[in-house]
C-alpha cells in the first residue's frame, strides 16, 4: 500500500494535482455560467461547461510539460477558436465576453501551475463579472451619470498610473516631501469622496440628512457643519436633526483619518485607536440621543443623483496644503525642536486636519517625530479644527444649534484626549 502511494506520488507530484484540480475547478465554474446562457439550437454558443473545462485542463497540462512553444501553441488555438466562434456569431451577437472568458480561462490554466491560489482568485473574480451581468449594466447605464463615469476613469489612472510613478523617497526642499505618501493622500480623499458620493444616493428621507451628514464630513467636515447651521435655520427643520448629522460628520474625519494613518504607519494608529474609540463611542451616542428625540415626520431635503463622485480640485488643494505645512513644520522643527513643528500642525488644523495630519505622517516616517509626539500632534490638529467648527456653528446656525452642537464637541474632545491623561 505504501509503495503503492509512492509510486502515485511518483506518477503525479502533489503540486502538479493542485494544478490540474485548480485548472479544472477554474473551467468548470466559468463554464457552469456560460452553459446558463449558451443558448439551443444552430444559433448557440460554441463554448459551454465541457469546452471551458477543456481549455482550463490544456493550459494546465501545457504548462506541466515544461515546453512554453507548446503553452504558445495551445494558447494561440484556443485564440483561434474564439475568434472563429465570434466571426460565425458576431452578426447575432456583436459581443466578445464568451470568446475573451475562453482565452482568459485557458491563461488561467497555465497560471495555475506556478500560482494556484492565484489563478483560482481571477478565476472566481472571472465568474463574479460574468454572473452579475445585468446588475452591471444597468448600474453602469441607470444608475451612474456620465459626469461620476469620467471621475471613476480619472481616479482610476491616478490610481493605476499617477501614483505607482511617484517615487517613494523624501525630496525637495528640506527633504521633507514623500511624492508617493502625498498621493495615497489624494487618491484616498478621492476614494472615499466617492464613497460619500454613493452613500448621499441611498434611498430613504428619513435617514436623508443623516446620511448626507456623514458622508460630507468625508470631504469636509467643517463645511458640513457649516451647511446643517444653515438648515438649522428653516423654521420647518427640527433642530436636532441638523446637529445630529454635523456631529455624525466628526464621526467620519475620525474614520479618514484612522484609514490615513493605517496606511503610513499601522503602529502610530494603534497608538491613536483608545483616544479615537472614545472619540466616537460619544458622537454615536449623541447621534442616537438626537435621533431618537425626533418626530418620525420625513425630512424634506434629500441628497439628489448626479454631480461629480469627488471633488478633483479640493483632492489637489489639500494636497498643496500638506506640502505647505509640510515644509513649515520641518522648518520650524530645525529652528525650534519638536515643539514648533507640533505648533505648526495644531496652527494648520485651524484650517484643514487632514492636511496637518498628512505633514505629520512624512515627518514621523522621515523621523523627525517620534511616534508619541506624532500622536500629540494629530490630536492636537483635531482639536483646533472642532474649535473652527464651534466658531461656524456659532455664526451660521441658530443658537440653539450652536449651543448643543458645542456641548456635543467639547464632550467628544474630552474623551478624546482622557486616554493621554489616565
């Protein structure tokens, strides 16, 4: 029995069955959806569940055998057979995603030798495109407007060209500027401007301005607090409302800049995790006591479709605004320690907390702050932007508005910096 088991391991290496078995799973769950909509009679497809199983298995097989002519070969026929079987159905049906999932699934074969895990990812996210055809489409043709499809194709080359182009290296004047931490910058603001774009878009006028809220403060906070002071004063809004969805708007910088901080230096968010946990446990609390203080009559201004998914100039504004105080805090480091650049990003705070943060990112990770004195200065651009956001209440919204959006964000700073002073 033993040798018996040998042999066979002999015969076919484990590696090798992995191989065959991804290639053949890759084939049969892409096939499995073609056969679905393959069609009867003359007018058919000519590729179902046995022909993708095939293809999978010849890429493998190919592959194995150790000849990349042979692997050209098969790959090219596999070619070939698609574009006959385009050319004979293209007057019916103009569309290539049978005969490009053909090729593709004969690619993953071949990629499943050296990286099954690999090959059986695309090959899932293969199949997932092609069972959500409709949904795709109609999301593409009914719910997306032309102008939110040209943003998704600029993030999309910022993302995929702009950003691995940048170098990732301090430069500049005082060696104080990382090109690449500057652009994960900028296509995050993009990303989750978009994201706020999408969730202003869910239906329910309930839960409208709530939302509205939460998702404007992933672009601007300061300027959402602004926009409720102002709703506050239609003598048709109740007033909680509008200071629910300001507060909810400091919930979503808190997110930003976790997701900020995460991606340059996970160690300084887990410095940052208690101060920030705290931070939200009182805004969702005074969210829920607001809402709940509600009448359940729906509020008449709901987000509208349409308009841009994220605002291009104001990505590239803070952009510019994290070099500026990039380079003032470094400046004021070499003249006056780690204390002027700490004053520095807690003075740029005043106006925008992301792009201080972002400044203070490039000086932890060129080491010019420590990661205790990094967390200082985050705090401290947070806490000198809720007082600009105090002082908008105060002149745009009733004074009711203003005096409990106040007492809901000195609450929220007072628990925010109790972690440091336990």
């Amino acid at each position: 029995m033993h040798s018996a088991a040998v042999f066979m391991h002999e015969l076919l290496p484990a590696d090798s069955a992995v191989a065959l078995a991804t290639a053949l799973g890759i084939g049969l769950l892409i096939g499995a959806e073609r056969e679905r909509r393959k069609g009867t009679g003359s007018g058919r497809d000519a590729a179902g569940i046995r022909t993708f199983s095939i293809v999978g298995l010849m890429g493998a097989v190919a592959q194995l055998l150790g000849s990349p002519a042979l692997t050209a070969v098969v790959v090219a026929l596999v070619g070939l057979h698609a574009l006959q079987s385009y050319r004979r159905s293209g007057r019916d049906d103009p569309g290539l995603t049978t005969e490009v999932a053909l090729i593709l699934t004969c690619l993953l074969g071949v990629m499943a030798v050296p990286a099954p895990a690999i090959a059986a990812a695309a090959g899932i996210v293969l199949a997932a495109l092609l069972v959500s055809r409709q949904q795709l489409h109609g999301f593409v043709k009914r719910v997306l407007t032309e102008q939110e499809l040209d943003d998704v194709i600029v993030l999309g080359a910022i993302l995929l060209v702009v950003m691995p182009l940048a170098p990732d290296r301090f430069l500049g004047p005082l060696d104080a500027i990382n090109p690449r931490q500057v652009m994960k910058f900028i296509v995050l603001v993009m990303l989750i401007g978009a994201l706020g774009h999408i969730a202003m878009r869910i239906p329910g006028q309930r839960l409208g301005l709530l939302l509205a809220g939460f998702a404007g403060g992933f672009i601007s906070s300061t300027a959402t607090v602004y926009q409720m002071a102002q709703l506050s004063r239609d003598p048709a809004q109740q007033v909680g409302r509008p200071v629910a969805a300001a507060i909810a708007s400091c919930a979503s910088t808190y997110i930003l800049l976790a997701l900020m901080v995460l991606s340059a230096s996970p160690a300084l968010l887990m410095l940052l995790l208690p101060s920030m946990g705290a931070g939200m446990l009182v805004i969702i609390g005074q969210v829920a006591l607001l809402s709940r203080a509600q009448h359940t009559t729906p509020s008449a201004r709901t987000p509208q479709p349409g308009g841009h998914a994220f605002s291009l100039t104001m990505s590239f504004g803070l952009a510019g605004g994290i070099l500026l105080v990039t380079l003032l805090a470094t400046f004021l480091y070499r003249q006056y320690g780690a204390n002027g650049a700490l004053a520095g990003a807690a003075a740029a705070g005043l106006a925008d907390t992301h792009s201080a943060t972002a400044s203070l990112l490039n000086l932890a990770g060129n080491g010019v702050l420590t990661m205790d004195e990094a967390r200082i200065g985050i705090l401290a651009a947070f806490t000198t932007n809720a007082l600009t956001k105090t002082a908008v209440a105060m002149a745009g919204g009733t004074r009711d508005y203003a005096t409990k959006l106040v007492a809901g964000v000195l609450l929220m700073l007072a628990f925010t910096w109790a972690p440091l002073l336990l």
